[in-house]
C-alpha cells in the first residue's frame, strides 16, 4: 500500500499530483498552485547557490593553471567574479517583479540540495589538490542537473494548475476571488 509522500517536494513532483484535477475545488487547486510556489522558489535559491559556487570553483580551477598563486590576488579575483562593476543590479533599480527573494521558513539542512550546499567547503578551497576541487565541481555540477530538472517538473505542474483554474475562470464556473490568493 502507497502511502501519502509527507514532505511537499515529493507531493508536488509526484506523478499523480494533477490528477483528478476536474474534482478539486479552486480552492484546492490553489493550494496546489502555491505549494508549487513556494517549491519553485526554493529550488531556485538552491540552484542560484550552488551555482554561485561551482562559479567559484570552476575560477579556483582556473587560477591554479594560471600565475595568480597569492592569496591576495585569489581575493581579488574572486571578488571581480561576483562584481559586475556598472552593471551591478540593487534593489533600487531592479523591477518590482523582480524583488522577490526566497528565505527559508524552515531550517536549512533536511533537504538534498540543502545539504549540497552546506557540505561544499568554499573556504577550504587553497588547501584541496586540483583532484578534490574536481571532484567537488562534478558534485556540484551533478546537484544543478538534479534542482534543475526537479524545478522544471514542478514548474510543469505549476503551469497546468495555473491554466486549469483561468480556464474555470473563463466558462464561469469560479470567480477571480476564488483563483486569486487572499
């Protein structure tokens, strides 16, 4: 016997998430809409994260099979990877739509791409070999992949509950205050 997926991740990607779909009420359908929401942004900011970091060891890479060995040059070159210089993005500039940031509701660390990023030990990088930076920047590489991927499943579903409840909305079999999030 199946038993019910307990954390939301699972429940939003799962095969059968949409079905029976026609039977919900709009107000289900919402609540499906927005726990695929919430999972979109979180896989974004783990995505985001870790690729910030394969940035960096992807630049720790390069740096090695180049002539800036001195700590104070690594720094800057680090800095200069993160630094767009005018064309640096604030908040104040940047488009409303585009302000919302995702932070945790629940402790870091329970969840695959959780772990991913705590375990990858930026601030250990000069005393790896070549080999163990390698090897971090396939880990790495493999997670993006795996968000990636688990972001588009749940950005697919997200998409259906969304056309779902605009075609109730257009045959008039729900309101807009049913469909829009109080």
């Amino acid at each position: 016997m199946n038993s019910p997926a307990r954390r939301r991740i699972d429940r939003v990607t799962a095969e059968d998430f949409l079905a029976d779909m026609d039977s919900k009420s709009a107000a289900e359908l919402r609540t499906m809409r927005d726990d695929c929401r919430e999972e979109e942004d979180r896989l974004s900011y783990a995505r985001r994260v870790l690729l910030g970091q394969l940035d960096v060891l992807q630049h720790e890479l390069n740096v090695r099979g180049s002539d800036v060995a001195d700590q104070a040059a690594r720094v800057e070159a680090i800095s200069n990877l993160f630094s767009d210089g005018d064309q640096a993005i604030n908040a104040a500039t940047m488009p409303t739509a585009h302000r919302h940031m995702y932070t945790a509701q629940e402790p870091i660390g329970r969840r695959r791409g959780d772990l991913v990023i705590e375990d990858v030990p930026l601030g250990n990088i000069p005393d790896m070999s070549v080999d163990e930076v390698s090897a971090l920047v396939d880990q790495v590489t493999g997670e993006v992949q795996w968000v990636s991927t688990t972001r588009r499943k749940v950005l697919d579903h997200l998409d259906a509950l969304q056309q779902e409840l605009v075609r109730r909305y257009r045959e008039g079999t729900t309101t807009i205050e049913d469909i829009v999030t109080p």
